[in-house]
C-alpha cells in the first residue's frame, strides 16, 4: 500500500508541474498523473504545493560557545526545523583541544541520533593542522563527513592560520570534499574591539562597528585564492556584504569553484536594529554582523540572480535573558547568533516569492536541491523525483500568520522576527514516507531522523550529468 498526494503542484529547482507523487515506503515511487495503485491512501492536496523537504546547510543545535550552551538542542531545535519543513540538516561537529576529529564526530552523531526529528550530518571544524590531521580527515569521508569547515575568525579560539587553511584546502582537494569557510579577518577584529572597550565603546551597536564589511571582504578574497591556488571547492557560509559578493563573482570569471551561502537575517534584518540606548541589540548580535540597507539590496539581487547558491539558517540559539545579556556592559561578551531554523521557508515564501523577488523554483533550489547537491545528498534528498526519499512539504499558500516568541517551537525567550508577517505553512510533512507533521502540529511522538552518510563533492552532479525521472 501506497499514499498518493493527489491534486497539487509538484515545485523542483527546474519547473512546477501539476502531478500526483505516489509515496511507497520510504522513498518515491511514481511522479505523473494516474499513479495510484489499488489499495494505496489518498491524500487531497488540491491548492497546495508539494516541495522537497528543505535541507538546512548550517545549523548548531547543542553547541557550545566559549561556555554558554545554545538553547536549541537535537531535539527543539530539530522539532522546530521540521515544523517549518526543513526534514534534513547539516550541524557541526568540533574537537576539543586534544580530541581526535573521529571522536569527536562520534559523540556528535550519538547525541543526535533518538533525538533529531529531521536526518541529519554534519561537516568536520577543523581548528588547526598536525602530522593525524590528514588521515584522520581521509577517515571521515568514509564515514560520510565530506565537507570541513574552517574559521578564518575567532582569534585563540577556532581561527587558523593561512597556513593552517590552505594546509587543510590541499588535503581537501585530495580527498574529493569540499571546504566550508567563515570569512571575516579575526586578527583586525580582535584590534578593532580591542580599541573599542578601550575607548569605553561596550554596547551592542560596537558589534557591528568592530566587524566592518572590510574585514569580510578581505577574507573571502583570501579564501577564494588559496582555494583556488589548492584547487579546492570553497563553499562561503554566510556571506553578508555586496563587497564579499563582488569578489566571488570576480573570482567566478577566473573560474573558481566557490559557492555562496547567506541567511535570512542577512535579507531581512538591518543594523538599525542595533540602534537605541536599551540592550534590545543584543538579540540581534551574530557574526558576521546585520548590515547597513543598501548590503540587503545587493543580497537580494544576487539570490534572484542566482549568484548565491544557498539560503541556511546558521540557527544559533541563546536567551535573551540568562545568556545573551551576560555582554550587557561588554558587547564582546554576548553570544553569537540567531534562530532561524522553523522560520526560513515561510521568511522567503513571504518576502521573496509574494514580493516576486524570487520564483518558486529558486526557493526550493536555495533551500533544498543546491544544499543537498553541494554537500553530496542528491539525489535522495533535495528533490520531488522518481527514487528519492519522499521528504515532502504539503506547503499551504493560503496560511497567514506572524512570528511571535509566544507561538514558535524554539526554547527560546525571543524571535528576532517578532512581528513578521509570514504567508504559506508547511501544513503537512512527510519524512521518508512517514506523515511527521499534520495541519501544521508535530504528529509523531518520538524523533525519527536518521544520520545521512554524505558522497563526496567530486562524486556530486557537478561532475556528473544531471538526470531527472519522471513519467
Ligand atoms: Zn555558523
């Protein structure tokens, strides 16, 4: 016995088409018209759209900043992804002074595993180079980890060295993965805040000051040379200035092989929300910083032009009150990030799409069918098609709403998209055939999601031709 969604639109990163998809056990069996077999459930979805379960390229649940746990764990964090119909995510995992990365990644992977609703993997931080480095990374492709991420910020803390970095790009290259960058130069940070406590400068506007567009700039430019000098593919996580962009497009026409990711904070939140004499800015505090307007016009144009790849969340979670405002008096001491993980899909639906920044199709492409290709889990996630896993989003266009601290499924005291007008809900999901969500509420009791093993970048369709199936 099969389900049968019948009567809605089926969205991929290509087209829209009016077909009935056919679920049978976990994957997708028939995507056309008349695909029902006898015996099989059918399930009305006449007026809505039927997209891939979103993929989340950047999240943190149960992490650990300086000494301060994010809020979200495995479970909150994953249940509220799902309900905004992200099915899959890719966390991290970092070793701890003296740990070896295979450790490390193994207790990851078992906090998560019985407590994740949503698949899940995770990409490898890597903090600095050693003599085991090398094997232990070869190590890790096999057990499905294919993408390292590394820190060109975060002095004496996760920041290596050029060396360091393209060290682990050449290893990388070798290895068939992908390198995953934070860009911003962590050595004239550290001197910018360093003259600003100085100056008595503590509040949370000093943030922004103290992490300029100039110092995202410079770092992706080095990044992108020393990627392309190791001949490494270099994915840019939250990129956030039109100067950064301007760059990677230059870089693009020497033929480098980078890919860019940004978030819906950088697309819809300013730095004047930095602005005033409370701590209220202290919600909003993440790195790399919010940006003045004219960086969000420039982002936007980018995603509709398809020069950004990929829109994740970086959902780094931590209270209002407890956490963040440990920096009331030193902004340097309040940390780093923001949700996002529940409210991504519904954010570009309704400010994207409706606003026709965006067609349905780059949405489903930035936040299901690019992640999933670039981090080596397409085709079985990231798409509606013949043998993929049926991960579906039942996505209601006629749902309106707001984001509110009071109705979200974060454990957490705030939203920094409190009083955002939202349009469309993922009213059903399905995660590997299994109904996960039912009108828009958390219908299974216990957390199913599975570790994914991930192929490498070079075995991806960006080395191989596409093929798509479909009646
Ligand atoms: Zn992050």
């Amino acid at each position: 016995m099969g389900i049968v969604l019948s009567g809605g639109t089926v969205v991929t990163s290509e087209a829209c088409f009016a077909v009935d998809v056919r679920v049978e056990g976990e994957k997708i069996a028939a995507v056309g018209l008349q695909v029902q077999e006898p015996n099989d459930q059918v399930v009305d979805v006449r007026g809505r759209f039927l997209l891939p379960g979103a993929v989340d390229a950047h999240t943190h649940f149960e992490d650990i900043a300086g000494t301060v746990k994010t809020a979200d764990d495995f479970f909150t964090g994953s249940r509220a992804g799902l309900l905004g119909g992200t099915t899959t995510f890719i966390d991290f995992a970092t070793p701890l002074p003296g740990e070896t990365l295979q450790h490390a990644f193994e207790s990851r992977r078992s906090q998560a595993l019985g407590r994740s609703f949503c698949d899940f993997g995770f990409h490898m931080t890597i903090t600095g180079w050693g003599q085991s480095i090398g094997s232990e990374m070869e190590k890790l492709v096999k057990l499905g980890v294919t993408s390292f991420k590394l820190f060109m910020a975060y002095k004496n803390d996760l920041q290596v060295s050029d060396e360091e970095l393209f060290q682990v790009f050449q290893k990388t290259a070798e290895l068939g993965g992908i390198a995953a960058v934070h860009c911003e130069n962590g050595d004239v940070i550290e001197v910018l805040i360093r003259q600003a406590l100085k100056a008595g400068n503590t509040s949370a506007a000093y943030h922004a000051l103290t992490r300029p567009p100039a110092v995202e700039e410079e770092a992706v430019n080095r990044a992108v040379s020393l990627a392309m000098l190791a001949k490494a593919p270099l994915y840019i996580v939250h990129l956030s200035t039109r100067e950064a962009l301007r760059v990677v497009e230059q870089a693009r026409l020497r033929g480098a092989n980078v890919y860019i990711e940004t978030c819906p904070q950088y697309l819809l939140l300013d730095d004047t929300y930095y602005a005033g004499s409370d701590f209220a800015g202290g919600k909003y505090v993440l790195s790399p910083p919010l940006r003045a307007k004219d960086h969000l016009t420039v982002l936007w144009a980018g995603v509709s032009q398809g020069m950004i790849d990929t829109l994740s969340t970086d959902h780094c979670a931590f209270l209002f009150k407890g956490q963040k405002d440990k920096g009331i008096h030193d902004f340097s001491k309040i940390p780093n990030g923001i949700p996002g993980v529940e409210d991504r899909l519904s954010l570009l639906y309704t400010y994207g799409v409706m606003q026709k920044k965006i067609d349905l199709c780059r949405m489903v492409s930035l936040t299901a069918t690019k992640p999933a290709e670039i981090f080596g889990l397409y085709p079985q996630k990231g798409t509606v098609a013949v043998g993929s896993d049926a991960d579906i989003v039942v996505w209601n266009p006629a749902e309106e709403g707001t984001i509110s601290a009071a109705t979200h499924h974060y454990a957490l005291d705030y939203n920094p998209y409190e009083g955002f007008r939202k349009i469309g809900q993922a009213e059903q999901v399905f995660l590997r055939g299994e109904q996960v969500v039912t009108d828009g509420q958390l219908s299974l009791a216990a957390p199913r999601g599975k570790y994914l093993m991930r192929k490498p970048f070079a075995n991806t369709v960006y080395n191989n031709e596409r093929k798509f199936e479909y009646d």
